[in-house]
C-alpha cells in the first residue's frame, strides 16, 4: 500500500494530501534557498493525530519534518520525501485566564491570530517576534525573540507550560523545568525552546500574558547620529543601560532608502488598521522624519540611531538617559502606541518584495564587541556592493548581549555571492565569543560552534530519545 492510501485509512481522507499541487506548496521556504518535496503532507487537527503520525512513521523508518509558518530560510521546515506535518491545522487558543493571566494556545496558531485574540480579551503578550506569520510552535522552537526582550526577555522567558509529542508518540504535558529542558547551565539552549523540533512536536503551549493596557513601554528617547560612527551609538547604549535601566535599547544602522521604502509601507498599513498618519505614527516613521528634520539635505549614505524606551518615563528618567547619551547629536522623544501589528506587516512586506529574498545573519555577540562587530558587518556587505541593508540590534540587560540583523532584498542571482560574506560575518561572530543565532537547515555546521559543550549532549539524547532519526532529519544532525 501506498504511504499516503496508510496514512488515510489511520487519520481519515480530510488531512491527507499526496496530489502534486498540494505539496508543491511546501517546496522551499521563505529563504527560498533549500527545495524539497515531502510524499505527503498531513495536517494534523489534534494531539492524537501527531501521535499517530509518528507512531506510523516509527513503525515504517518514515522521517516526518515539521511545519509551522515555514518563515525560517535555511530549510529547516523543507522535507525531501517523507511526511511533512504541517501544524497550521492546529490554530485554536484552548484555554485563557484573565485574572491569572496566561492564555494556552495550539501550536500552529500564528501570532497575529493570537495577539488579535487576546486583544478582544484585554490581554496581550510581551514578547513574540516581529514577524506575526509565524506559529506559536515555529518560534518556541526556534528560540524566537522580538523587539521587547531586552526587559521581558526571549519567547522562552514567557512558556509557563508545553504539551509535547516525543519522537515515540509519548506525549508530555508538563511545566517548562520538570522536563528538564534548563539542563545546560547558565545559558542553556534547551531541547524544545530551540530544539527545532528535533526532539519532540510541540502540540500546545501555556503563556504568561499581560493585560492589554501594560503591553509595552509606551516612551523612547531617541538618538540620531548623521555620522558613520557607529561605536558611539554602542557607547551610549552602554551608558544608558549601566546609569538609567531602559525597558527597551534598540539600535541600528539603516541607509535612506531602506527607511524611505519602510516608511511608505508602514504609512501604508497604518492606514488599512484603521491607524491615522497624524495620530498613530508608527516608530521608524517618526524616526525618519525626525531624521530628515535634523539633517534635512546632508543625508549621509547610512545613519544611526539609539532608542531608549520606558514603561511610561519620568523627567528624571529622561534626563539621565540624555545625559548619559552625550554622543547623540540629535534627541527626540516619541511615542508607541499598538506598532506591533504594523511594524509586523510592514517588515514582511519588504521581505516579500518581487525579485527579491530575505537573507538574514543574526548572531549574538557580547556588548563589548558590538560596535566592532556591526562595522564589521557593513564594510564586508558594502565592499561587495550589497548596500541596502538595515541592521538593527537589541542590548539585553541581563544577558549583556546585542543581536544583529542584517537585513537586504537580496537578488536570486547573488545568493552565492552573499553566502561568502555571511561565512566571513560568522567567523567574526565566533571570534568574538557570540553566537550564529539561527544555525538549522543548511546552516546546521554553525551548530556546533554556536551550542558548544551543550551539542554533543544534545546529540546523545536525540539518539536515545529518537533512535530512528525520525524528526526533523537533517535539520540540527
Ligand atoms: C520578515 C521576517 C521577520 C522575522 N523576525 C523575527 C524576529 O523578530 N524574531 C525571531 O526570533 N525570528 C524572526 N524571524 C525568523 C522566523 O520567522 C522565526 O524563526 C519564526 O518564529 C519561525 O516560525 P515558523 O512558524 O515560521 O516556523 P517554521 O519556519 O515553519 O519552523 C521553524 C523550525 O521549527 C520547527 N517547528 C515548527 N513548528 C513546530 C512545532 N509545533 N513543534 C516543534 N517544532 C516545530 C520546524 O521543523 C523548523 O525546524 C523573522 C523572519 C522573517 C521572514
């Protein structure tokens, strides 16, 4: 019998597909780097379905790749055969406590739906990536961050709980320490909160959420450099994190064009949510437009900025933060009001322009280095004639570490060219003691380097706790 005729007479027909149209749409990923195509897909509606599909495949030595948003680029959600399971099929908030404040989710619910779904709840969560197409399972898997970790920290910092489907079709209901996912020591990257669903299908998760109306520091200072000098926006950024405790530091070093088209595309989603120019301005709108204010005519081919935000900021906060940041040659104050929805929109749609691909390198380098490390980053892009690129980076209070982003419409034809620059990025990254952030797929030898002592022990437990190599193969081993 046929792989797909075994699979319908165990799941029913309705989440079985094997026609060639409905798997050509799992053929690559947003990277659009890795193709592959899986022999059938299944999309799974409950726990008892993902059980039985990696019972079935144990049984056959069929290996099962995993599928949320598919919004990672290096393949890490692309199969080449086999059964992929994509669990977009399983999109329901389960259950939510406004008093207590957590809400439990499937996995295959997108950020947008659950953020719109705990806004008509008065809730909201704080840390979730920019990019809301992506699934509640897809980011806890991939560690996912966003632009409020530095005071609230990573999405792993908020999972209260995870119902888990082990490579043998046990499922785990637990809470985050009982299993034993903190097992690395101080800086642990643990098995589901970024084990790319190597180690077990995450079904469902439990987070703590936020009432609406406490969602997010609501004041920034910001501080606008018109020279390339990108060490005094880290300098400052390490005043202001020692002397006034920010909620948010965010940085960048983004060209006139790059802000030119995100302004007109958030100007542009501002307006279909019903947010008006004058009264909802989204951030980096205001940030180039205070920018164009300041320099007007003298625009340099790239510029800096520093934000500081504050859960509400008090003249003295303000003043130590401007203090502090003496570089800063220019300072404005500005308010977020509910940007996430069209920053997020936004962001993907300059991904997602025609003819181009998103390529991304973010790593995680000590603070000390951060300014090194940036200008490094942008003399290798631009010596190599990629020069539409934005990089932007958060430090973290507590873990005293920046991430980068280097963000470009890269044209298919130069994504070889590109691949020697990121390897030279990640070689710095590593020398300076950081991280490749994202290192799955085919960027699965910086694993190594970037788990350290953690990936051999990783590796023994994905033999004992998968011994067919049935998950995920390929994507971290
Ligand atoms: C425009 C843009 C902006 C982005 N911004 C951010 C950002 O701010 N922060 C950030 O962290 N990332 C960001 N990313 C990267 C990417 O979107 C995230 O890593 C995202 O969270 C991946 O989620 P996904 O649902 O698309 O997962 P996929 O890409 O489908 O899968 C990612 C990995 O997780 C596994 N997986 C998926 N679902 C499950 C599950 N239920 N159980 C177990 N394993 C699973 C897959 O097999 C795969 O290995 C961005 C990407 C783009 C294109």
């Amino acid at each position: 019998m046929y792989l797909n005729e075994e699979l319908k007479k165990i799941l029913g027909e309705k989440i079985v597909f094997s026609n060639q149209m409905d798997r050509s749409v799992y053929r690559t990923d947003i990277g659009h780097l890795v193709e592959g195509m899986p022999e059938v897909v299944v999309v799974p509606r409950t726990t008892e379905d993902v059980r039985k599909v990696v019972i079935f495949a144990n049984e056959k030595g069929t290996p099962v790749t995993i599928r949320g948003g598919g919004t990672t680029w290096n393949g890490e959600s692309v199969s080449n055969g086999g059964i992929l399971m994509d669990m977009k099929g399983m999109n329901k908030v389960i259950e939510y406590n406004v008093k207590e404040k957590w809400v439990t989710a499937e996995a295959g619910m997108t950020w947008i739906k659950l953020y719109q779904y705990l806004k008509e709840h008065d809730l909201s969560f704080r840390s979730a990536p920019d990019n809301l197409v992506s699934t509640v399972g897809g980011s806890i898997s991939t560690c996912g961050y966003g632009f409020h970790c530095t005071k609230y920290g990573s999405l792993a910092d908020h999972v209260l709980g995870l119902e888990v489907v082990l490579p043998d079709g046990k499922v785990l209901q637990r809470g985050p320490k009982e299993i034993g996912m903190r097992m690395y020591g101080a800086d642990p990257l643990p098995l589901f909160l970024s084990g790319y669903g190597t180690f077990g299908i995450i079904t469902k998760a439990t987070f703590r959420c936020y009432s609406y109306d406490e969602r997010s520091p609501s004041h920034l200072v910001g501080l606008l450099y018109n020279k390339f000098e990108i060490e005094d926006a880290v300098e400052d950024m390490l005043l202001m994190s020692k002397n006034c405790n920010p909620d948010i530091l965010y940085f960048g070093s983004t060209t006139p064009e790059f802000q030119m088209m995100y302004k007109d595309m958030l100007i542009e989603e501002a307006h279909k949510l019903g947010c008006t120019y004058k009264r909802k301005i989204p951030l980096m709108v205001q940030l180039y437009s205070a920018y164009l204010r300041k320099f007007g005519k003298k625009t340099p081919s790239r510029f800096n900025f520093v934000f500081a935000g504050y859960d509400g900021m008090d003249n003295k906060k303000k003043l130590r933060c401007v203090k502090s940041a003496s570089r800063g040659n220019a300072l404005y104050e500005f308010s977020v009001d509910d940007e996430y929805l069209v920053r997020g929109r936004a962001l993907w749609r300059i991904f997602t322009q025609k003819g181009a691909i998103p390529c991304f390198s973010d790593c995680v380098v000590p603070a000390s280095c951060a300014g090194e490390m940036i200008r490094f980053g942008i003399t290798e892009l631009e010596k190599n004639g990629f020069n539409q690129i934005a990089l932007y980076g958060l430090l973290t209070q507590n873990k005293s570490a920046i991430g980068i982003g280097f963000y470009t419409g890269l044209p298919l034809d130069r994504v070889s060219e590109y691949e020697g620059v990121r390897k030279k990025i990640a070689e710095k990254v590593v020398k300076f003691g950081g991280v490749i952030y994202k290192y799955g797929g085919i960027r699965k030898n910086t694993a190594k380097e970037s788990i350290g002592e953690g990936y051999n022990l990783m590796h023994l437990l994905k033999n004992k706790l998968d011994p067919n190599d049935i998950l995920n193969r390929g994507v971290l081993f």
